[in-house]
C-alpha cells in the first residue's frame, strides 16, 4: 500500500468543499507561492532535530534509526512525532528554519480511512488537499477508491500542476477538483509561485470542459498580479465553455501565518473585491463567493 506524509486531517470542515467533509492535508507543494498561508507544508523535514527543543509537550523526539542490533551501530537520528502528546501550539514549525514541519505522520490510505470511517455518519465526503495534494498520486488513488466504495464523495484541491487529463484512473474515482489559478500571466504566475501556469490553465479548461471543476479559486492580492485580468479571463474561458455554475471562491489575502518577508503585502479593499464580483458575474457566472 502507498504511503504519503499526512500533515493533518481535520475531522469537519465546512471550508473545503461542498457541504461537511473530512479534509486530509498531505505535506509538500511544488509551488512556493509568497503568499502561502500555510508554508510549512512546502517542503520535505530533513530531520534536523532543529524544532524538537522547542517542543514543550514533548510530542516531538530525536530518535535513533536503522539500529543495529548486532553491534549497536546507530544509524542518523530521525525526528518523531506523537499525535497523543501534541497541544497544537505550532511552537514547532515557527521555529523551523527549512519551511518544513516535522508534525506530520507518514500513513496508507488505509490508515486514513480508518479515521475518516469515524465522522461518516456526519459528513458527505472527504476532500484531499496539501500542500499539493498530487504529489502522492498512487496514495491519491487508493484512498479515493476506498472512499467511493464506501459511498462517500471525493474531491481535490490543487495547485494545478498536475496533468489531470493523462490520468483517467484517477479521474474516475474524483469527483471534482477545486483548482487554483494563481495568476493568468504566465510571468506573473512565476513571480507569485516560481513556476510556470501552462499545466494550470490546460487543467482549468479540461476540468471545466469534463465536468470535474467543482471551484476555482483566486487569492487577491493586487501589487502581485493583475487580479482583474486573471478574473475576467477565468470567467470568460468558463463562459466559454458554458461551465457557469462552477463556484469562483475569490480570496482575500490576509497575512496571517504567511512568511516574514511576506507580510508587507497589501490586502486589497473590498471595493476592489466587489468589482472582480462584478467581472465574473458580467460573464454569467452564477456562483461567485468572496472569502
Ligand atoms: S521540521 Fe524543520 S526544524 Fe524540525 S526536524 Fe524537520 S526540518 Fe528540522
Ligand atoms: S504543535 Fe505539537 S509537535 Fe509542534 S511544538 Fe506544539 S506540541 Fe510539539
């Protein structure tokens, strides 16, 4: 069975996806957007041992790995975590100097499942999001799978970056995806995430066009990127493609949990958020929600 890094599930979560859903959040992104609210989901621990000290509960630990029993040869220290002794502080990664988090546990689908199979009675179905959720393809599709046979709906939210349209096994067992357009330009694109928007905008037509797009989303933040342009021509490829009811969640950046050197970004006025409103629903869109 595959594995993936799990960062954290949340039971109920009324934010990701239609209706109550169990939100699985999976460690590692490829993009390095500046204004990533959660940035110590980006990238892999190395197991320094740096954040462990800062651990007060003492979830955290430097254990030994690869002991050898024969001669007691040890091998290089890996970090551990244990969920039971974890207060949720997030004295942890604050204090991790590689935007990474050792609060993460590494599980099968199955194990997952597990965990989901408890809020059953009470939710609609479960969302996978990161990070960037695709990174664990094999993971993606197995625990989807095991959700579906169990009648539960599935969704994913991504960066884009993967190509939905070469992977019908996966597609078949998702219900719909909740992309993310970042940027229209492809040079903007890069400087919000350092990476290219091709695969981005391939995704949003193909999703769009097959049925799978459940939500666009856009984080507002206008010294970055030309918001309005991203909004108006997201709307009219959907308008395009007679995909009018997909929902366009526009995102007030705020910088809460976002980097330091980040911070000074502007959040844009609610006059403005109002007029992208404008844009999207001048093309007919019918499900356009500020958050
Ligand atoms: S989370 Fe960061 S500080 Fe802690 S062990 Fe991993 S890389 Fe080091
Ligand atoms: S969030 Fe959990 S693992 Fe991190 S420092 Fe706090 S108690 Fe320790």
């Amino acid at each position: 069975m595959a594995k993936a890094t799990v960062n954290k599930i949340i039971s109920f979560s009324s934010v990701d996806g239609p209706g109550n859903r169990t939100a699985v959040f999976l460690q590692g992104c490829g993009f390095d957007c500046r204004y990533c609210h959660n940035p110590e989901t980006i990238h892999a621990c190395i197991h320094c041992g740096e954040c462990v000290k800062y651990c007060k509960p003492g979830a955290l630990t430097l254990v030994e790995e690869n002991v050898r029993a024969a001669d007691q040869r040890t091998g290089r220290k890996r970090v551990h975590y244990d969920i039971t002794k974890c207060v949720f502080c997030d004295e942890c990664f604050r204090h991790c100097p590689h935007g990474a988090s050792a609060r993460t546990r590494e599980l099968t689908a199955e194990q997952v499942m597990r965990e989901v199979r408890r809020n059953k009675p009470f939710i609609r179905g479960i969302t996978v999001s990161g990070g960037e959720c695709t990174l664990w393809r094999d993971f993606l599709l197995e625990l989807l799978s095991l959700a579906k046979a169990e009648g539960l709906g599935t969704l994913l939210d991504s960066n884009g970056s993967y190509a939905f349209s070469e992977d019908p096994e996966l597609m078949a067992v998702t219900d719909g995806v909740m992309l993310d357009v970042k940027a229209w330009s492809r040079e903007e694109h890069l400087r919000v995430t350092g990476q290219d928007n091709a695969c981005v905008l391939r995704n949003l037509e193909w999703l769009a066009a097959a049925g799978k797009l459940t939500e666009v989303r856009t984080v507002v933040v206008p010294e970055l990127f030309d918001c309005r342009q991203t909004v108006r021509e997201v709307s009219a490829l959907l308008a395009g493609l007679g995909c009018l009811d997909a929902r366009y969640k526009i995102i007030r950046y705020r910088p809460m949990g976002v980097r330091e050197e980040y911070k000074s970004l502007t959040p844009p006025t609610e006059e403005f958020l109002q007029k992208l409103v404008g844009v999207a629903v001048g093309y007919g869109l019918s499900d356009v929600v500020v958050v």
